[in-house]
C-alpha cells in the first residue's frame, strides 16, 4: 500500500513561488552572493556601455518549468541584437550558472554548493554553469535556445537561482552584460540606488555594459504543487516585472559614464 504523502502547507509554497518569481527578473538580491564580477574568468577591464533602453533585450524569455528531484526540464530563452546598426555582434559568448538556493521547507538561503543541486548542460559541456557560443549575432534576428537542467534523486526541495552573463565583441570593443547574481549587495546596492533613495543604475559602479534578467528552477516533491506552481507563478512574475520597470524607468537612471 502506497505511502500517504503530508500536505505542503499552502503559505509556505507561495512563498516559494514569489522567490523563484521575484528571482527571475533579478528585483530583489540573493543573500550570500559574492560579486564574481566577471564571469569569464578576465581581469576587470573598462567595457563599452549600451543603451539603458536595450541592454535588457539582448536575453529574453528565460523559461524553465517546476521539476521533481530526479527529472529533468529545459530552460529555454531568446538571445537577440536589439541594436539598430550594421555591425553584428561577434564572439558572442552566453552563460548560465546555478549559484544560490533557496530551501523548502525553512525558507533558508545559501551559495552553492549544496549536495545534489541541478546540473545545466548542452551538447558540449555540463556542471553547475554552461556557456553557449555564437560566432555572430544578427542585428533584429533573435535566436532561441534552450539548456538542459537535470535534478538528482536527492536534489532538496527548493529554488535555485540561475544567474546569467553575456559578452560579445562589436569591432575592437568588448562588451560584457550581467545579472544581479554576479554583484554583492553592497556593490548592487551603492550602484541602484542614490543618497535620496531613489532609483539609478550606475554601470561603472558594476564594471559592466548593462543589466540582464536571471531566472531560477522551482524543484517541486509534492504532486499538488505543481498546479499550483503553474497558477500563482505568472502572477508573481508580472507583478515582480513590473517593479523591474519601474526601478529601470526611474527619473535618477543613468549609464555612469557621465
């Protein structure tokens, strides 16, 4: 006779969902990350700065469904030059990288390692990051891809945060474009937000060329979840969006070049 499961309580799950949700579009910092700026293992060099009004089209629709330990899914997203000029990107180089966790139950957040956390991969490589490389990008052309996200048997039950980095060359420039996940909250903090307290972005605070969205994986063990999941995780979604725009549009934005 198969074992009755315990019901996950319903405030704790949401709860989770509004974590991977707000996660996903990079609003609210991950305790614990260490600003490994930057990504590709470069010593920090001055990059070439894109418009506020376009860094976050470069990568889009980063989607991976819930996933129950020892399954796996496919977190596919869309990777585009919203530039309107004749020079393609070249050496475009796209990378993911699981690096926080978030714990159901107990709500507690930690960097990784943690024992048994998800595995990215494609056809050439897989570990706790994965690169995607294109030697050009087309102006107005988006290209969508996907990675593979596996679980172990024993992957605990939680989310996990997935950080994202993009570099590329345009002519003799190198430009470098990264998620919240790769700043410390100090270092996030001193570059969103002005004495007054309202919103900017100083990207020579952050040594980057702008700012990309990140997501994060939802690993469900309780069947009932994943309804659930799929309900209330576009609401949390739209709402965490919308406060992403708002800090973006915010009259204190600017580049920090000038």
């Amino acid at each position: 006779m198969p074992r009755a499961r315990r019901p996950v309580p319903y405030r704790s799950v949401v709860s989770l969902l509004l974590s991977a949700a707000v996660l996903s579009v990079g609003v609210l910092p991950v305790a614990g990350a260490s600003g490994l700026s930057p990504p590709f293992g470069r010593p920090t060099p001055s990059y070439g700065n894109v418009s506020l009004a376009l860094d976050r089209q470069f990568l889009g629709n980063l989607t991976v469904a819930p996933i129950a330990p020892g399954r796996s899914a496919t977190l596919h997203y869309s990777l585009a030059d919203p530039r309107k000029m004749a020079a393609p990107l070249s050496h475009v180089r796209l990378e993911f990288q699981v690096y926080a966790f978030n714990g159901y139950p107990g709500d507690a957040t930690a960097r990784l390692p943690v024992s048994d956390a998800p595995v990215l991969s494609n056809a050439s490589a897989s570990g706790e990051s994965v690169n995607v490389t294109y030697a050009t990008l087309a102006i107005g052309a988006p290209v969508a891809g996907s990675v593979g996200v596996a679980t172990a048997a024993a992957t605990p039950a939680g989310t996990f945060a997935i950080r994202s980095a993009l570099s590329f060359s345009i002519g003799a420039t190198d430009y470098l474009l990264e998620s919240r996940g790769w700043f410390s909250a100090a270092t996030w903090a001193s570059a969103t937000e002005l004495p007054n307290g309202s919103a900017t972005l100083n990207l020579s605070v952050l040594h980057v060329s702008g700012v990309l969205p990140e997501t994060a994986v939802l690993v469900v063990a309780s069947d009932w979840a994943w309804a659930l999941a799929a309900l209330l995780a576009g609401a949390f979604v739209l709402l965490a969006a919308g406060a992403w725009v708002y800090s973006r549009r915010g009259p204190g934005s600017r580049s920090g070049t000038g």
